[in-house]
C-alpha cells in the first residue's frame, strides 16, 4: 500500500500507545488544499466510486480516511495533474501495487515504483510545471527565440501574463526538435486546426455530462474528455505510422 508522505496526525489511547486520526472528507480536503486547491469532496467521491479509493466507514456510515488513504489520493491526484494519466491507467497500476506486485512502470514508460509522494517530490513536480518566462522557455527547448516568436504568431501557443504553461513547454520542445528537420512553425498550422477539431469533437461528447453543473457530473467529463482523447492520439499515431512504414517497402 503507497503510504501518506506527511506524518500522520496522532491520538493518544490506551497507555502509551498511539494510532492514526481518521480524518472525514473535509479535513483530508484542508490535508491538501496547499498542493491540490481545486479538488473538491464530489472528487473524492468520484474517484471511490471508480474503485481507486475504498476509505472504511463508521458503524452510521461515514467516510474515514486514515493517512494511507490520503497518501494513495495524493498520488492519484498528482499523477493526473503532473502526467495526465488517465484514471483506468492509474487504478492498474495501484490495482497491481495492491496485489503485491511492484510494477518498475507505469503504461507510457512512467517510471515510478510504489513510494510515497514526499512533499519535496511535490515541490519538485511543481516546479517542474510551473510557468516560464519566454527566455525560459528558449533555454527549456533549446530552439532560438524567432522560433518562439514564430509559435506565438501561428497561434501554437499563447502566453498568459507574459508567461507559458506546461503545455506550451511541451509543444515549444516538440516545435524545436521540428524545426531541426526543417519544418517551421508556419508548417505546424494543420496541428492547430486538427487540434481545435479534435477538441470541438470532445466537447461534442461530453456536453451532456458537464451540463449538469454539478461538481461530479463535471470530474465524470473530464475523465470521459482524457479516455476520448487518449483514443484520438492512439488513432492518430496509427495512421501516421502505418503510412510511415510503407516507405519501407
């Protein structure tokens, strides 16, 4: 079992001995307000319904969470922020890791061995994520800051407050590493518009689910939009590679 990074809240019972606090569904909320802000108590329940979580209940039926119930939330939480792992991904793995198996990765080649997700692991994962300014961002993919100007211009990414998130990370090292076979960023447009396509067929999808406004209907599109997406991304990488390989021939 992957065990909480903090340490765990104590009573004191009988003698000296000491044990774990439960913690209800509000209070494991204050437990990770600071790395997780957005995650609400209809999250949680969504991600037990999924099987990923199973807290023990009081004998009237409440939710208790012990520490190690809130370490394996704060590693599902942080593999879905920090690597965007779907939740049928995640629950394999921590399926495997239950059964006593210690899986070296995660599917995607993520390593990652059954550990506890430290807060120095936390400030290194934010770290990592965090917004970078466009010098940054030139140093981060290595190409020259033309090419950043020319992605800003195609629309292939867009900075907020001058600065450009993950996302915008990972399309500037995959544009450079383009650029090094000479393919520019005017040529990347048709991966905008393919893009924007894809998205407006997700949103098509799963309009429904998200018009219901509440909080779970509203995690249950957002798992539904990363399985369709992950779907288009498989459909997209079989064709190309299924051309690419008759050049073989």
């Amino acid at each position: 079992m992957i065990q909480a990074a903090r340490n765990p809240r104590l009573a004191v019972v009988a003698g000296d001995s000491q044990r774990a606090v439960a913690l209800n569904i509000g209070e494991v909320l204050s437990e990770l307000h600071e790395e997780f802000a957005q995650v609400t108590a209809s999250k949680i329940r969504f991600l037990e319904e999924k099987g990923l979580l199973t807290p023990q209940r009081t004998s009237a039926g409440y939710r208790k969470y012990l520490p190690d119930d809130v370490g394996r939330l704060r590693f599902i939480l942080g593999l879905q922020r920090d690597q965007y792992l779907p939740l049928k991904v995640i629950k394999d793995y921590l399926d495997a890791v239950d059964r006593g198996d210690r899986p070296e990765q995660l599917p995607g080649g993520h390593t990652l061995a059954p550990r506890s997700i430290s807060e120095q692991m936390t400030r290194d994962l934010v770290a990592r994520t965090r917004p970078v300014t466009k010098a940054e961002l030139q140093g981060l993919c290595g190409g020259s800051i033309e090419l950043i100007e020319d992605l800003v211009a195609f629309g292939m990414i867009v900075p907020e407050n001058d600065r450009f998130d993950e996302h915008a990370q990972k399309i500037a090292v995959a544009s450079a590493a383009l650029a090094g076979h000479g393919i520019e960023p005017r040529h990347l447009r048709a991966f905008r518009a393919a893009a924007d396509r894809e998205v407006g067929l997700v949103e098509g999808v799963v309009a429904p689910q998200r018009s219901r406004g509440d909080m779970a209907s509203r995690a249950r599109a957002a798992e539904t939009a990363r399985e369709i997406s992950d779907a288009c991304m498989a459909l997209h990488g079989a064709l190309v590679n299924g051309a690419i390989a008759k050049m073989d021939h």
